[in-house]
C-alpha cells in the first residue's frame, strides 16, 4: 500500500468533538409507522457529485468504509458516468476496488449509478452486483441531464434493466423532478405515475422518487404514493429521496412513513447541494433523518455519533461545516 492508498486514521468521537445528549431523542413510537428503516445513503455519489471540491479516491474509500462502520448497510458508492459530466466521480474505477472487502459482505450493498449499456458492462467486470438508472418525470430535466426525450430515456434504460435483471443484478430506478420541475413547474402526479409505472414494468426492483429542487410538501407525498401503489407500483418497491431546499424534507419523509415506505434516501452531513436551486441546502442529511426515525422509536441500525463523526471529518476535507442540524448540535466546537 502506497502512501496515497493509506486510510487517513480514523479520528475519535472526542477529537471530532460529537457526543449525543445522554437518553436523547427519548423514544416515543408513534402509530402507523414502520419499526425499522433501511436507509439508503447516497452522500458518497449524490452527495459529492454535486459539491465544488473533488475529494482523492482514498478519501471517498475511507468515507464508505467509515459510514459502514457508522451502521449504513446500503451505500451508493459512485457513478460510471462520463468523467466529463461528472468529473468529481472520474474515479469510479479506481474506487471500486478498494471497497472490495466491504463487496465482500452479504449484508453490504454497494450500488452504483450507471447511465448507459457501456456504463453496466464496465460495472459487471468489475463485480458490482446493483446498479442505479437515472430517469426524469419530466421532458425538461430529461433533456437538460440526459439530452433525451423521457421516452427515448427510457428506451435506453430498457436494455440496460434487463442486462442487469440477467445477471441477478438489484436495479434501482431514480425518477427525478416528481414534485416540481424547474423549468416546467408543477408536475402532474399523472405524469410522474406513468413513467414510474414504465420503470416498473421493465424490470426496476425499487423505485427512488426524487425530490430533485425539494418543493414537495407532506399532502402531495401521499397523494402520488396513493396513485403510484393504486397503480400498481408496490408500496414495498418504492424508496423516497428528498432535498431540504425548503426545509420539507423531514415532514415528507414522516408522511411517506405513513403510507408504509420503508426506504429512504439521505445523504450523510447533508452532502451536495442543489445545482438546480442554487441552495446550499439539498439532499435530506442523514444525521437529520436518525434522529426523527430514533426518537420515533424506528430501528436504522446507525449509530449516530460514529456518522456525525464521519460528517464532521467529511466536512473538513471539503473545508465548509456541515449543513446537517444534528450534526452541528452534535458538534463541540460549532457551539
Ligand atoms: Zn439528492
């Protein structure tokens, strides 16, 4: 191991300066909601995709390894886009591979995000075993990030699904701008339902729907969840993935719990801003989202100091504090 490749070591909740206050949250469950919550971290993909500084591989390693030893049990690692559409995440290749010992572990999932045939097969030589697609509600944002129209988007996933679904690979289907649209505005839950359905049908095993400028609110939460699961879409297949740009994404969150989703996305430290809000606040923090699902007495298997650790070390690699409130109230030093 090169000097390059060494782990930084890792800092201690002390010198981190994190503790939670003894007892707290108190646990009060509430009805209606599920026991346990698998979260779905996306901070090292979504997350860092979306910030200005671009962190060396070896960090990007230590970061997944440090949020699996924090609990996280389902890990986005990073993308196989383009370099040139995403240069923070040019390294997926070198990336991958040293996070070989954590593949290793059955109850480890690593997906990574692919947009293309090319972009799986590159994924399939290197032993990922799930993928992500990235598809748009709308023909504004399918345009603007896949140069496609939603249709033509979806029938270049087709084949990409299916490849995957032959090779026992798990596929999740990212549907982005499903609550509002920034050039379009609103979005007609209609819309979003069609094309969440078509995802569905080709062979998604899980659905994320994006939040992508965060202007959802609870009411409209529940009312495309309804469409969505009375249109077939199973309750269990959908995961939600909110941005905090207008500080909803908890109250949502707490209304899809209520219609019995179970997996939910959020980015530790509340990594990666809004590129489409120009906000620094985007996706939902994960310390933010432990300490609701906590407090409601909801099972994450995280541990909240050992993540707001890793935020707080995270935080000062990228040289700004973090944008999560938990981890800032968890924090010495920012106090
Ligand atoms: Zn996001």
């Amino acid at each position: 191991m090169t000097a390059e490749e060494r782990p930084t070591r890792e800092p201690s909740a002390e010198e981190t300066g994190v503790t939670v206050p003894a007892g707290l949250p108190m646990q009060v469950p509430s009805a209606g909601l599920p026991r346990e919550v698998r979260i779905h971290e996306v901070g090292a993909r979504d997350g860092l995709q979306n910030e200005k500084t671009t962190v060396p591989t070896r960090v990007k390693a230590e970061f997944v390894h440090r949020l699996a030893a924090a609990g996280l049990t389902t890990i986005e690692a990073t993308s196989f886009v383009h370099p040139k559409w995403v240069p923070q995440l040019a390294d997926a290749a070198e990336l991958v591979p040293l996070l070989a010992d954590l593949a290793e572990d059955p109850g480890m999932r690593l997906p990574v995000l692919v947009p293309n045939q090319r972009g799986l097969e590159r994924a399939l030589e290197m032993g990922v075993r799930e993928i992500a697609v990235f598809g748009s509600a709308t023909e504004s944002f399918a345009k603007a990030n896949l140069n496609r129209t939603v249709a033509e988007s979806l029938a270049m996933f087709e084949p990409v699904v299916a490849r995957a679904r032959e090779e026992g690979l798990r596929v999740r289907g990212y549907l982005s701008m499903c609550f509002g649209d920034p050039w379009e505005g609103p979005v007609p839950v209609a819309q979003v339902v069609s094309v969440a359905r078509r995802l569905h049908a080709m062979g998604c095993t899980e659905l994320s729907l994006g939040d992508t400028i965060g202007v959802a609110t609870p009411g409209h939460v529940v009312a495309l969840l309804d469409e969505l699961t009375s249109g077939g879409v199973p309750v269990g297949e959908l995961a939600v993935h909110f941005h905090d740009t207008y500080g909803q994404a908890l109250s949502n969150t707490l209304a899809a719990l209520g219609r019995g989703v179970t997996v939910v996305d959020a980015s530790a430290g509340g990594l990666g801003g809004c590129p489409y809000a120009k906000s620094a606040t985007g996706n939902l923090a994960t310390e933010d989202l432990v300490w609701m699902l906590h407090g409601l007495g909801i099972r994450t298997g995280v541990d909240l100091v050992r993540l707001s650790s890793t935020s707080a070390w995270m935080a000062e690699q990228l040289g700004r504090p973090s944008p999560s409130r938990t981890v800032r109230a968890l924090t010495h030093r920012e106090q």
